[in-house]
C-alpha cells in the first residue's frame, strides 16, 4: 500500500495532471452539450440547435458514453506515470528503495486505475448536472434502462484499461517525448488512415477497439450505415483487453530486463 500511495502522490502533486483532467472534462461538457442540445437536419445532414433530447434511456446512455471521448487523457496520464520518472531520472531512487521492478510496475499500473476511476466518476458528476439541464429546458424526464448500466460499466472498463495500456507503452517507450509523439501520431493519424483506407483492418487495431466500447447500439442505430465501422462493444472490449494484456507483460519483461 505504501508503494501506491507514493505513485498516487507523484500523480496528483504535479500540474500536468490537474491541466489534463480539466482539459479532459472541458471536452466531455463539449461533446455532452452537443448531444444534449442539437439535432440532424434531415434535409442537409447539417447539426441544429434544438429538439434532439429526450430524456429516454438511450439519451441518457448516449451522454455517458460520452466520457470515453476524453479516454485519450486517461492514456496520456498513463504514459505519464512511467515517463515522468524517466525524464526527471527519479527511477533509479524508486527502483534502489524498491528492487521489485515488478511491484513498481503493479503499483504505477493500479495508479493508472484509480485515476481512470476517478475521472470517470467526475464525469459522472458533470454528465448528471448536464443531464439535469437538459431534461429542464426540454421539459422532459429523465429514464434510465439496461443501456444506462452498459453504459457505466462499459465506460468504467475501458478508462481502466485504457490507464493500464498507457502504463505499459510508457515502461515500454521511456521516453517521454517519443511515448507522447508516437502515440499521439498513432491515435490521430496512423489508425484514422488504415480505417479509411482499410476499413476491415483498422477496426481491430487498438485504439479502434477501445472506442468501440463506448459506443453504444443505440447510437450505431441512429447514424447513416457504415458511418461508424466499429466492432460490436463486446468484441471491442476483448480485443482491447487483449492488446492490454500482451503489451503490459512485454513491458513487465523489459522492464526487468532493461538497464535503467
């Protein structure tokens, strides 16, 4: 316990967490405030203010899973918990108090998990204030079914693992700069062109998997076909999983073997 307080101290005693979290949020209240407060128009395709909520179930949902859309802070801060340490050359201290460079990884990677934890539930708090909003400028109430429940366990999951895959591509890169710039470039660029280009592959590939688990069937219902080539939530969610799993025990070999 004593070796996870100390990497949850590290974690929430710098500024760079605290920018990213709110950064993080400001886009869930962004990305809420769209679902929440605009519709399709029929006719040109185009987003209008106005009309789009309901209150039902699947709205509720809808917005929740909107979470996931800020996971890439939730990874960032992952990569952070590795790679600050390397950068400010305090890994040799950590290693020399604790020689376990497998405990050190287990407890950089549970970190990971209780700051995806508490994102998540922060999230929670802004997506019921807006829900609240949003219900009271309709006039409508507010339902909840099987799919708000997917939606929180599905969010609750994915931010997890999401936090554990950036702990392991941090041990694995080291590198602060190149751990953020590949992956970054990898996010943004590299799986955007294989899915547009070789949709039948890009779905499976990592990060495309992960956002499949916070996409919900109902929202996959109500967008044109093939607008979203994703895999089903469950697939996603396995896939995602598995990559998790194969990078996190290479970067628990590497670590130990690796000269620090």
């Amino acid at each position: 316990m004593g070796l996870f307080r100390s990497e949850l101290r590290k974690l929430t005693t710098v500024r760079t967490t605290t920018v990213l979290t709110l950064a993080g949020w400001a886009l869930l209240v962004l990305g809420s405030l769209f679902l929440l407060f605009s519709n399709i128009d029929d006719e040109t395709g185009m987003p209008t203010f106005g009309g789009a909520f309901t209150g039902s179930a699947t709205d509720v949902a809808g917005v929740i899973d909107q979470i996931g859309g800020s996971s890439i802070i939730v990874l960032v801060i992952g990569l952070l918990l590795v790679t600050t340490e390397v950068r400010h050359q305090t890994i040799g201290r950590t290693l020399q108090l604790t020689p376990s460079r497998t405990r050190v990884l287990v407890a950089k990677l549970a970190a990971g998990l209780a700051y995806a934890a508490a994102f998540f539930l922060g999230g929670l708090v802004i997506v019921g204030v807006l829900l609240a909003i949003g219900a009271a400028a309709e006039g409508v109430g507010l339902s909840y079914g099987p799919e708000v429940g997917t939606a929180l366990w599905h969010g609750l999951v994915g931010l997890g693992l999401t936090a554990v895959f950036g702990v392991a591509i941090g041990a694995l890169l080291r590198s602060q700069v190149v751990a953020i710039t590949l992956t970054l470039v990898w996010v943004f660029i590299v799986e955007n062109l294989i899915r547009a280009f070789v949709p039948s592959v890009g779905r499976w590939l990592p990060l495309q998997a992960q956002q499949a688990v916070f996409v919900s069937q109902e929202l996959r219902d109500s967008v044109p076909a093939g607008a979203l080539d994703l895999l089903e939530p469950a697939v996603g969610l396995a896939v995602f999983l598995g990559y998790v799993v194969v990078f996190t025990v290479v970067a628990a070999m590497l670590l130990r073997a690796r000269d620090v």
